[in-house]
C-alpha cells in the first residue's frame, strides 16, 4: 500500500488521501455543492487544472466563481481556445498561433487557409454561434505532457508551420503540455499546446458571457517582417450579468470618449504635421490655464518654487544621468549643426557630420532639476528644496500607440522634484500625501494607493531599496492610508528602473481606473549627478531626491475629466461658463450690459444674439456642454432679470440678474478659494 498524501486545506484540516488523487475528488469528498462550484486548485499557490492529480503533500485551495480574478483568468483563457477550435471547425486549413487573456477579454491570432480573404467582422457571427456549440457540447479540456519532438511532428503533420516554428525553439528538458479538447482519440477532439492551466471543460464556460468585438492585423511573433495573421478580438466573462455591464460601460465610454467630445466642444485637435501632439483652440486652452493656474495655487501654498529648465541638452549629460543607456528608445535626439541652406531657396540640406555633437529633446525634469539644485553650495538648513516646473517633456512613442490626450508625445507635467535629507523623507512624502488627497478631493476623485516595487533591471544597491520601499511604506502607514479604504497593494516589479514609486489610481464615473499621481523616492540620480549639500558635521552628503505628480500630465488629465464628467465640466473648469442668448433683438442691449456685468464678476460668459430660434440656441449650447444659459426677452429686460437654463436640468428658472451673478460667481469659484 503506497504511503497516503497529507493535503491541507484552507480551514486548516488536513486530509489523507491516495497518490493520484485529485483536486475534484477531494471537492466531491467535501460535498456535491462544493464539487459543482470547484472550477480549478491552487496547489501550493500554483493555480492548476481540478483534475491534475497530487503529486505529494501539498496545501490545497479549491477555486470558485467567488476566487474572481482567477475565475476570469481561466475563463478568459478557455474561451481563446474555444474561439481557435471554433475557426478551425469552420474553416479548416486555418492556421492558429497563440491567443492569451487580457484585461477584459481574450484575443487569438490566425492565418486564414488560402481558399479565403482574411478573416473580417462578417465572420464573426458564425464563429460565436460555432463557439456556443462547443460550449454547450462540455467537452472535457484533457492535459498530457508530450516531448518537443511529438510537438514538431504533430505541428509540422497538420500544416501548422507558425506552431511548428515555436515548437523547435522550446527547450529539451522543459515538461511541455497540450490540451484536447475532447477525449483523446475521439472524433471531433481538438488540441493545441498550452501550459494551462483550464476548466474541466467547456461546459464551465457561460455560453451567454462573450462577445467577439473585432479583428485587427498582427504580425507572426510581433515582427513586421514576419507572415501577416488576423487578430480576433473577443471580451468574457462569467456569466451575461457581467457581460451586459461590460458592454454598457463601453457604450457609455463611447459616448464620454474626450477625442468626440473635444470636437463637438471645439477644444483641440491632433493633425498628422505633428503626431502626438495637440493642437489647443481657444476654448480647450481655458480649461488647461483653469487648471494651471489651481495647482500653482495649491504648490505655492506646499511650499514649491517654481523654476523652467531647458527643452534640449546634451547628450552627454543624459548618459550621465542613466537615461541614454535606459530611455535612449524613447527620446529624440538632434545633432547640434546648423543646416546648410540651398541658395535656390528649395530648403536645407540636413547633413550630419559623422563628429557632429549631439543634443536630446528632454523626456522628463529630473535631470534639468538636479542641476538647479546644484547651482551654489547648499546646507542642511536649506533642506528641503522644493522645486516645482510645469515642464513639457517629449517622449518618442510609437505612431500605432498614440491616442488622443490620453497617449502623446508631447507633454507638459506638473512636476516637482524635492531634495531632502534622509530624516525627512517619511514627513516629505507624508505631506505629499495629504496634499494629493486634498486635490483629488477637491475634483470629487475617491482613489487607491499603490506601491510599485524594484524592477529587475534597475540602478542602485539592494540596501538602498530596502531603504526607498520602506520609507514609502511608512509616509503612506502615518498618513493613514495604508488600509483597505485606500486600496493599499504592494505590486512587485512595477517600480522605475530608479526608484520604487507611489501610485495614486482614481476611479472615474464608470468605475474606470487611472493610474495619475506618483510619488518616488530616489537616491540614484543624486548620486550619478553628483548633487550634494553641506551636512550639520560640515562634510558633503547626498540628497535623496523625491520625483512627485498630481495630474501627471495636464494632456492626459484634461482627457481624464472629460471623459469622467461627460464634457460636462464644473462651472470653475468650464471654459464658457455662461451665454447669454435672446428671444427678439429688442433685448439686445439687455444682453450686452448682463454679459458686461457678469464678465465684472469674472465669469468667463459669451453672448449669442443671432436671430435663431431659441431652442436652435438652447441646442447648440447643449452639444457644447455650457454650464448655465441665461435666456433673456423683452420682459427680462423690462424687469432685470434671467431665465437661467442649467445643463441636465429640464426647466428654467427665473431670476433676478444679481441672485444670478452670486450664484454663477459660487460656482465659478475654484474649490481651493471656497
């Protein structure tokens, strides 16, 4: 009699049972309720397939429908494979490659058979009705381990060269695994290598919680030299519930998208001439001075001075600084010549000498900012230096990457980098803390603190980052924020290649999530630089130096807004908070003195006198989110007063023009001068 394995369980039990027992039979052992819900186990933390048997003694967690992200995971995971199996039964010949899950979602990328055109959004209804059959069939999802050369053969036999290409390059020693889906050797079972884990079978899966939503080119393993496939594009879920609310948080993201809404408010544009970078109008550029002008306000009141350092500097001091062997991707880099002029007038001649120098356009502050704080000899009593910029920076994202305000290449931050001494980093970052939370609360924001921990690849000692991570731990602990109202989650890995970081995640309308503020405490660019101040025992130390944002960059924050107030901005960051329109011309003298005296009371107001119909105007206004509409006729201009028509709301009310103007100078009044 084989030797019994010790399983322990959550509750702390532990259970004798047989090698070769599995996660479902001790599922079933615990009760009937209990093996229905089982989806799959984490076996030692590892998460693996409900019916893998025990290899030995292990701690045993079996996983529900309430164990979400795992559930999701696997859902996710299963329904690309069920989408391959479904092309492949349709369309034989097709060629699958690989199809991971994604933060919503799934997608799987395929080469259509050469009798057809790539596949479109009109094969996308038969490929979810062929992916329901298969669903409702509860084929089981079977797990074996084949050697690479089963793999080769098998791809290479089935005309699966982009499988068969992968399938070499895997390593001898390495336990490699497929799925069937189906019993093995039976007709119609499916197979296609994968490291799982996956579902019992596809019965798991909710035949009503996925949507196929696109298809989109790729290249074969990302290269755009490689064999062109097609990209399917699908969300799931675990059940049509969560579809439906997936579905309508996209419908109503649509409607809120800041590049239609920028638009129809004429705020900007973006133009090939300059990709990546926006076009400010009038109206859009009231919004980014509002914003301006309240951080100023809040960094002057922190302490901040403001300084302004140069767009271009040589590249020398960027390797320096670690940015050029680490970044060099994302910068632009201009030689330092003067082009030589052609005397016909056709243009320059761009020449680049092979010894010319070499300038780059700066992607971010920090370095422009330490030397600042190294101009003069600087003493512990100075400390801490506060140096604030709303510094524009370019980045060289890639053309298929950018997308509206949200991801630019240029842009301007609101930045601030503070020099202190070791004893004041805690309070430092404390009070950044509070004052993050105060501006976020002035916006209505709620919000989650996160800690990204070291990278792999990064600069500095391991007892320096011990250092970093903990002071970050402790400013967030004495701030209050270390708990579960906050969101706290230390995320491993995540950090800057010099700095662990503080993340601020804001939650929009619809229960997005964006990643805005941070706060990093770094002992790395001081020292590369060689910044130091003057100690109290009259020998040079170095600084540690703390890079912070609120809004992170005014572009993607202004996006951020319009999307999570539907373009209907607060009356303080409206760029027109009020019109003045008429119902005849007799009261067109009226409306000049109210938008005179309502302009006395600095409120950014405009007036439309045309000769339309004032629905036509009330319309018009709408489409281009004015907070207030004071309507005015012959008897308001008789009796002094407005018909003032609110954004959303479905009546006027009329009033005299002094309750008005208090009413719209309240709240047009910034939060942080209430």
């Amino acid at each position: 009699m084989s030797e019994l394995l010790k399983i322990s369980l959550p509750d702390g039990s532990v259970r004798e049972v047989e090698p070769g027992t599995t996660p479902a039979d001790i599922a079933a052992a615990i009760g009937p309720g209990l093996a229905k819900a089982a989806l799959a186990a984490r076996v030692d933390g590892e998460l693996r397939d409900l019916n893998r048997p025990l290899e030995g003694d292990a701690a045993l967690a079996l996983v529900t429908s309430r164990d979400e992200a795992d559930a999701l995971e696997l859902a996710r995971h299963d329904f690309a494979h069920v989408l391959a199996e479904a092309i492949q039964a349709l369309w034989p010949g097709t060629q699958i490659t690989f199809g991971p899950a994604t933060d919503d979602g799934f997608y799987y990328d395929v080469k259509a058979p050469e009798s057809r055109e790539p596949f479109s959004m009109d094969d996308l209804p038969a490929i979810e009705d062929k992916m329901r059959e298969i669903i409702r069939a509860d084929k089981p999802l079977v797990r074996e381990v084949w050697s690479r050369r089963q793999l080769i053969d098998k791809w290479l036999a089935d005309g699966e060269t982009f499988k068969a290409e992968w399938a070499q390059e895997l390593p001898e020693g390495e336990e490699l695994t497929v799925y069937h889906s189906g019993n093995p050797g039976e007709e119609g079972s499916w197979l296609d290598m994968c490291r799982g884990p996956h579902l019992a079978s596809t019965g798991k899966l909710d035949p009503q919680a996925f949507k196929l939503m696109r298809v989109a080119g790729a290249y074969w393993r990302g290269d755009q030299k490689n064999a062109q496939l097609t990209r399917i594009y699908g969300t799931g879920w675990l059940n049509k519930k969560q579809l439906d609310a997936h579905l309508h948080r996209l419908e109503e993201a649509a409607k809120r998208d800041h590049r239609k809404l920028g638009r129809e408010m004429d705020l900007f544009h973006l133009q090939e001439e300059a990709h990546g970078s926006v076009f400010w109008h009038p109206q859009g550029f009231k919004i980014w001075r509002a914003l301006e002008a309240y951080m100023r306000r809040k960094m002057d009141a922190a302490g901040y001075q403001e300084i302004k350092t140069p767009q271009l500097m040589d590249v020398r001091q960027w390797e320096q600084s670690g940015h050029w062997g680490k970044y060099a991707e994302n910068m632009f880099a201009v030689p330092d010549i003067v082009p030589e002029v052609d005397d016909s007038g056709a243009g320059a001649e761009p020449k680049v000498a092979s010894d010319a120098e070499w300038m780059a356009i700066k992607p971010m502050n920090c370095p422009a900012h330490v030397l600042v704080f190294k101009q003069g000899i600087t003493s512990y009593r100075d400390l801490p230096i506060r140096l604030g910029e709303m510094g524009c920076c370019h980045r060289n994202e890639p053309h298929g990457a950018l997308h509206g305000l949200m991801r630019v290449r240029q842009f301007t931050q609101d930045d601030a980098h503070i020099f202190c001494t070791e004893n004041q980093v805690v309070d430092e970052v404390r009070a950044f803390c509070k004052l993050a939370d105060e501006v976020y609360s002035d916006f209505g924001f709620s919000y989650h603190v996160k800690l990204a921990l070291r990278p792999e690849k990064r600069f500095g000692s391991e007892a320096d980052w011990d250092k970093a991570e903990q002071e970050l731990r402790d400013a967030v602990a004495e701030a209050g924020m270390a708990n579960a109202d906050y969101g706290w989650e230390e995320l491993p890995g995540e950090g800057a290649f010099y700095a662990p970081k503080l993340e601020w995640h804001l939650t929009d309308a619809i229960g997005r999530t964006w990643q805005v503020g941070t706060i990093q405490g770094d002992r790395v660019l001081p020292d590369r630089l060689d910044a130091s101040y003057v100690g109290e025992d009259g020998e040079r130390h170095r600084p540690v130096m703390l890079h912070r944002a609120i809004f992170g960059s005014y572009e993607r924050f202004i996006g951020f807004l319009i999307e999570h107030f539907a373009g209907k901005l607060p009356v303080w960051l409206a760029p027109t908070q009020a019109v003045v329109a008429t119902i005849v011309s007799d009261a067109d003298d009226y409306a000049h003195d109210v938008v005179r005296q309502l302009t006395a009371a600095g409120i950014r107001v405009e007036s439309d006198l045309r000769n339309e119909k004032i629905n036509y105007k009330v319309r018009e206004h709408s489409l281009a989110k004015v907070p207030h509409l004071l309507v005015v006729g012959k008897r308001e201009a008789e009796e002094g007063t407005v018909a003032v028509r609110t954004l959303g709301e479905q009546h006027q009310k009329v009033m005299p023009l002094a309750e008005a103007i208090a009413m719209l100078t309240a709240e047009a009044t910034p939060p942080d001068l209430r």
